[in-house]
C-alpha cells in the first residue's frame, strides 16, 4: 500500500513554506501599491505631498545634475521706456525757471534769454514794469527752449521801431525782437528787407508787430515827396 500520510517535518516545512510564499506575496503587494501611489503623485503633480520625506519626493521629479546653470549674460540692450526716461532727465536736468517774479520785464526776458529759453509778454492794467507770476512758475525744471509767460502789472510801454530796410531779413529780425516787436513776413524770408511798416521811429508798443518785405521782388519802400 501506498503510504498517504504526512510526516510531520514535511508538514511543518510545507505549511512554512506557503506562509513564505503568503506573507512574500503580500509584502510585494503592500510594496507595489506604495511605488504605484508614489508614481501616481508624481504624475498626477497635484499639490497634495505624497507619503514619506518631501525633499526626496521633489528630487525625484527633476533629477539634479551635476552641471550649475550659469546666469544668462546680458545682452546690453536697453528698453524704450528706460531710454525715454533718461533722455527726458537729461533734457530737463539743472534747467529751470529763473527767479524773474518782481524784476522789470525787459530784465526778465533777458535772464530767459540767457537760459535759451522763450518768452512771452502778457501786459496788464496796473501800473509798472514789473513780473507778477510767470507760466510755468518760477524754479520748475523746463526743457531747453520752453516758452515761459511773463504776466507783466502795468500795460505796454512805447517801443522804438528801428530803421531794418536794406539789412538782411534775419537780422532786421533780429532788430526788432531785440525791441519787444515782432516781424510780420509779406514776401518770404530771405533777401534784404526793401519795405517795412510802421517806418523809423513810427508808433508803436511793445508785442506790436512790424510788416517787412524781403527779397528781390520786395516793394521798395516809398520816399517822401518834396515839399516846396
């Protein structure tokens, strides 16, 4: 007869051996489905930190190399908005309203002058020479070549009209400006001036205006009759 029975170290070896294979079996389960977790949070890349040590976990996700990266050099550009802001400081730096409030107009238009900048006369119905308030105000940094208001107290004096014809136009205007008038232009710009109204000495205030003619197709201007 064929023996059936179990020896007991066999039993005891065989019920070992499938606890092993058992207790193996749910290790690499256990083992599998916390890689499997891992793996799916890294992923996923939710915000949420997977079990386990946070630093390793980030490391994981962009293995570090051994090569720093180096900062990206410059290329030496500058932007737009940075020239257009130093350009600006440029033009305007140190450059501002001379202190003109209370001097006598002429005075005030020179100091302007000085600083190559404009002007203009604005007369009123007081009395005197003086500056009251200028536009923009006195010690505001202006660019070069700004027009500055002048509100003079009392009205325009008389102005001496001088003698421009036959001179160059640019400097007959010159002439006149120096004079607190201003040239009114009727036949172009360049040439000598042939004509000009009001004449020598002729009424006038300041701001007034002064018609010339310029050029070789100016009108000459007309001589006195003789008086008998």
């Amino acid at each position: 007869m064929t023996d059936t029975s179990t020896d007991p170290q066999d039993a005891a070896g065989g019920g070992a051996s499938r606890a092993s294979v058992l207790l193996g079996g749910g290790l690499a389960v256990v083992l599998l489905a916390a890689i499997g977790a891992t793996g799916g949070w890294l992923l996923a890349g939710d915000g949420d930190k997977p079990p386990g040590d946070p630093l390793a976990a980030a490391t994981t996700t962009s293995p570090p190399t051994s090569r720093a990266t180096a900062p990206r050099p410059s290329t030496g550009r500058t932007t737009p908005s940075a020239v257009r802001t130093s350009a600006t400081a440029t033009r305007g730096a140190g450059l501002t309203v001379p202190p003109v409030v209370g001097t006598d107009f002429v005075q005030a238009r020179d100091m302007l002058r000085e600083q190559r900048l404009g002007w203009r006369l604005v007369f009123g119905g007081g009395a005197g020479r003086t500056v009251e308030s200028t536009s923009p105000a006195v010690g505001a940094e202006v660019a070069r070549g700004t027009t500055v208001q002048l509100q003079v107290a009392g009205p325009a004096p008389a102005a001496e009209v001088p003698d421009v014809v036959g001179k160059d136009c640019a400097k007959a205007v010159d002439e006149l400006v120096d004079e607190g008038l201003y040239p009114r232009y009727l036949s172009g710009r360049s040439g000598k001036v042939a004509r000009q109204e009001p004449v020598e000495d002729g009424p006038a205030r300041w701001n007034d205006e002064v018609s010339i003619w310029c050029g070789a197709g100016a009108p000459e201007q007309p001589t006195a009759k003789p008086t008998f």
